[in-house]
C-alpha cells in the first residue's frame, strides 16, 4: 500500500544532491576536478 503524503526527509535529499550536483558541476568548470570528484564520491558497502 502506498502513503501519497509527502515524505519530508525524502524531498530534502532529493534536494540536496541536486545541490551537490549543481555545486560539482561548477567546481568542474572552475578546474576543481578533484574536489568536485569527492564531492560526488560514493562509496558503496
């Protein structure tokens, strides 16, 4: 079953990683190359 409310914590992470995306992106084009990779660094477990 589905819960239509909206899930706050879901909508700001979402948010967030557009942020950090758009913030790497930037870091790209001013020739951060390393701090934008560990910006989007993921490490998975």
């Amino acid at each position: 079953m589905r819960d239509d409310k909206e899930n706050l914590i879901v909508t700001k992470t979402f948010a967030f990683a557009l942020e950090a995306i758009d913030c790497s992106e930037k870091l790209r084009y001013l020739h951060k190359y390393q701090m934008a990779s560990q910006l989007l660094r993921v490490e998975l477990q």
